[in-house]
C-alpha cells in the first residue's frame, strides 16, 4: 500500500513567473535507497506536491521552500490538503 499526502498551495503568481529558480532550490526528491520521498508539479493555481512519508525532514523542507516562494510573491497562500 503507498501512503501519500498531496497538497495545493495556490496562490496569485505575477505575469511572466519562472519557477526555474525555486525548482533549482528544491532537495533530491530520491532517496538513497532509490525510494520517491516527494513528488511537485506548478500547475497555473499554484504548486503542488506529494509527501510520500519516505522522510519528513525532505518533504517539509521542499514544503517549506514552495510557500516561502509563493509569499515572497503575496501576502497570503491557501493550502489545501487533497
């Protein structure tokens, strides 16, 4: 059985945003042991990702950089848990 927890964070994006520089910010989304520990996607509402529970630590810190870039932008983001 594969565990995982999606959410949204949506947000308002400027015209013209690249997401290029926060993509490149982001921690392996592998493990050693070649397991997943997180998956993201930037769709037009926002950004989106997986925790997988493979390792918390990873997961929270893409996490982390994700709404960082999005309040850095605005002042407010929504999270949802899918």
């Amino acid at each position: 059985m594969n565990i995982a927890s999606e959410y949204m964070i949506v947000w308002r994006k400027p015209d013209g945003y690249d997401p290029t520089r926060v993509l490149k910010r982001l921690p392996s989304p592998i493990s050693k042991d070649m397991r997943e520990i997180y998956n993201y996607a930037v769709k037009p509402e926002g950004f989106y990702i997986v925790d997988r529970h493979v390792d918390c630590a990873v997961a929270g810190h893409a996490m982390k950089i994700f709404l960082d870039e999005a309040l850095s932008h605005t002042n407010s983001v929504n999270i949802k848990k899918l």
